[in-house]
C-alpha cells in the first residue's frame, strides 16, 4: 500500500498542477477525488485516467477510503470546512492559499492541526524560484548588512473576467499573500505594523479597490513599502514583484525575472585599492536545483511529512502571511495603523 493515500478535493483548474505531481510520485496513490459538483470529480479522474472513489462529501472519501492525507484545492470560501473536516478525522493537508477567508478561522485550523498532531501545510509556489533563493541568499549573505528598507513594486494588469472583476480587494485579498509572503521569506522579518490605503484608480475594470500602497514597519523601526495595481496598463513588472533592500551597508535588487544583484560599500582601504570605486558588485548565483513553483512547493511539503518535520510553508508559518493581508485590509477600512 501507498505511504500517501491522497483525497484530492475541490477539483476545478488549480488542481490540475497538484494532481499531476502526485501522479509522478511512487509512493502516493489518489484514493478519491472530491467535488461538491460531483461530475467534475469524476471528469477529472478520467482526464487522467485516474481509478479511484468519487464523492461530493469529503467526510464521507476520506471515511471510506481510508484517505491519510488530503489536498484542499476548493475555493478559499471552503478551506476552512474542508481543512477541519480532515484534520478532525486524522489526515495531514497540504492546501492552497488563502488558508481561509477570516483570521478567526486561521488561527482555529492553527489550533486543531496542533492539537491532533497533524501537519497542515499551505501553498507559496512563489518562494520555489532559483531567483528568489538567490536574492534570499544575496540579503543574508552579500554584506548589505542590516535591512532598513524593502520596497516592493507590483504593477500588471491582468484581464481575468469572473470572480477578481466582482469580489471587494482583489489586490490585497487574492494576490498580495504571495508577494507578503516572499517578503518575509527573503528577509527572515515579520512586521508589527501595517498603514494601507486601498483604491480603485481610473481606468480599473474591477468592482473592488484593485491597487493599495501599505507601509510595513518592523520592531527594529526599519519598513517594507508594497505598492501594487491590478489594473495597471503598459510597462508590467514580474508577477514575482520588483524589489529593492536597502541594508546599513548595501542595496540589494531583484526585477523578479533575472537574476539578483547587490551593491556593496566597500571599506575604506578596501576602496583605497580600488581606485576610487565605493562599491562592489555581487551577482547572485543562481545555485538552487529544485523544481519551480507548484512542484517545488509540493516537493518540499512531501520531504518534510517523510523526514518528520515541519515544511516550510507549514500553517503556523503562513498565517503570519496571513496577518499581514488582513492587517492591511482593516488598516485600509479603518484609516488607521494596525498592530500585527
Ligand atoms: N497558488 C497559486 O498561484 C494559485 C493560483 C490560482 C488559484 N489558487 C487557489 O487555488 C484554489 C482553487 O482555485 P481554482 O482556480 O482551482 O478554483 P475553481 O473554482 O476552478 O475550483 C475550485 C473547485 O472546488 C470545488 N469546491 C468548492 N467548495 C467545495 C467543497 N466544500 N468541497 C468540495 N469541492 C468544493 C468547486 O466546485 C470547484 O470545482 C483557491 O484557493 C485559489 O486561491 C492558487
């Protein structure tokens, strides 16, 4: 039998990605596919070929089929349910972001999968990227010393039609998670305060406020400025944002395509000996072999159930990501700096 018997639930276009990385996977078998529209279950069972229970309930799978760990790929208004259900009967779960639609409901998942020893991980394919492990590494590594100021810039303006174009905060509530998160990945700081100002700027096709500016302090008084749109055409940046890191010593950048570079002082005999130049360059070297995004992410989640230790991404982790999108929402609702 399988180490891994996976219920994959929710089974719309994101879960494509997760099953076919457990398809590649020897010691992973899906079990049951899971959709609350149970046709789409079983089509995508058979899209892959795949022979397996087919449920609209994921008790019921996971009851059934003897499921150990589950994939929650619904919707973010579902993953609270979806998450407890299985944690509740004993599995682990790997789930996409949001973890949920509320800090409340956060904080309770923390809770449960702590109380029953099960790990409850959350997707960030956007910290599984050679350049960002080389930007992460250039920060700590390269001399810029202690970061000041992170600015992050990310300006697209993406046409999707359906739920974004409708819902309040695109911006903040469906993308700037993942952009949060590589900000705490890449300097190892969580911040303790956040001012956002949310708006709609002219042209927007979005119902909701589709760009914000939030100003992130750190205990140390040091800052990370986001500026983001949605609804920005013409000159995009990377959907990885643009980034500059300003430390006591140096600045470190990265456009969020190539690879990262730093510039930094050099000491005065240092700069005696080099003819008058102040800085010295670092080009980060592009060293991380493993998988992009989704795969990476997921490569990671697996190694870390088998060795026995917490992923990377593990749920105590990720709701400081998660405090950060919701901190800015209420700052940018209430006019007012919010503690985190
Ligand atoms: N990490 C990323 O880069 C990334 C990109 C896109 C979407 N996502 C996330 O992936 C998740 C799914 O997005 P999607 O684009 O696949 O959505 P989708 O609407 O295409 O698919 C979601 C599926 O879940 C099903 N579902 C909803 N509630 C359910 C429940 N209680 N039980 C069983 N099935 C249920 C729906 O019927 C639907 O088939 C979302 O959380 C979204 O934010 C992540």
């Amino acid at each position: 039998m399988s180490t891994f018997r996976i219920a994959v639930i929710g089974c719309g276009s994101m879960s494509k990605a997760w099953i076919e990385h457990s398809l590649q996977r020897e010691d992973s078998q899906i079990v049951a596919m899971v959709d609350i529209r149970k046709e789409s279950a079983a089509a995508m069972a058979e899209r892959y070929g795949i022979r397996c229970g087919i449920y609209d309930d994921v008790r019921q799978a996971i009851t059934e089929t003897g499921a150990n760990l589950v994939f929650d790929v619904t919707i973010p208004e579902s993953h609270f349910a979806v998450t407890s259900a299985a944690l509740e009967l004993g599995c682990d779960v790997f789930g996409e972001k949001p973890m949920t639609t509320s800090m409340e409901q956060a904080r309770r998942l923390v809770a449960l999968a702590e109380r029953e020893g099960r790990t409850y991980a959350v997707m960030q394919n956007r910290r599984y990227l050679p350049q960002i492990r080389a930007f992460r590494d250039v920060i700590a590594h390269s001399g810029i010393g202690e970061i000041g100021f992170v600015n992050a810039d990310f300006f697209l303006g993406p046409h999707f039609g359906g739920f974004r174009d409708a819902m309040d905060s695109p911006l903040l509530l469906d993308m700037a998670i993942h952009t949060f998160d590589q900000a705490r990945f890449i300097t190892g700081k969580d911040p303790v305060s956040v001012y956002c100002h949310e708006f709609n700027p002219a042209g927007s096709w979005y119902a909701g406020n589709a760009a914000a500016i939030c100003i992130f302090e750190y205990a140390d008084g040091g800052v990370f400025c986001y500026r983001g749109s949605w609804c920005a055409e013409g000159s995009p940046t990377s959907w990885e944002a643009q980034w500059r890191v300003n430390g006591s010593r140096g600045t470190a950048i990265w456009d969020g395509a190539t690879a990262p570079i730093a510039e930094v002082l050099l000491t005065a005999e240092e700069q005696a000996g080099a003819g008058g130049s102040r800085f010295r360059r670092v080009e980060a070297e592009l060293s991380w072999n493993g998988r992009s995004g989704h795969a990476g992410c997921l490569d990671e989640m697996f190694a870390a159930l088998v060795e026995g230790r917490r992923p990377e991404t593990y749920c105590t982790d990720n709701i400081k990501s998660m405090a950060m999108v919701y901190g800015a929402l209420e700052s940018a609702k209430e006019g007012r700096k919010v503690k985190l």
